[in-house]
C-alpha cells in the first residue's frame, strides 16, 4: 500500500516565513545570535524551502 506523505500544514505567506526566519535569528532579548542550534538549522531550512515554494508559485501566477 502505498504511503501518503504528511500534511504539511495550512499554507503559510511569503510575509509570516520570512518573520518566522528572522525570529529564529533572534536571540534573547532581541539581539541577533550568531549561531544556531541544530534543531534552529533543520527549521532554517525547512523555512527556506517553503519559502522558495511560495516565490515559485508567486512567479507562475504572475506570469
């Protein structure tokens, strides 16, 4: 039988990922951290690819 991936959830903005970026840049008291952990890496970057999917999707529907 085969496997149906995870939903990934309600699609989230251009606007709300890239706030959820900068928020995991940010380190205790609003000051920018230097490094992040590695839990921080894996959701940087499961950011990111969101992010590039809704700037592909942005550029099809415009175009």
């Amino acid at each position: 039988m085969p496997s149906t991936p995870p939903d990934p959830g309600p699609a989230r903005s251009a606007a709300e990922l890239n706030a959820a970026i900068r928020a995991l840049w940010m380190g205790p008291g609003g000051h920018p951290t230097l490094r992040l952990t590695d839990e921080q890496r894996e959701e940087y970057g499961r950011l990111l690819a969101a992010l590039r999917e809704v700037e592909r999707g942005d550029v099809t529907t415009a175009a």
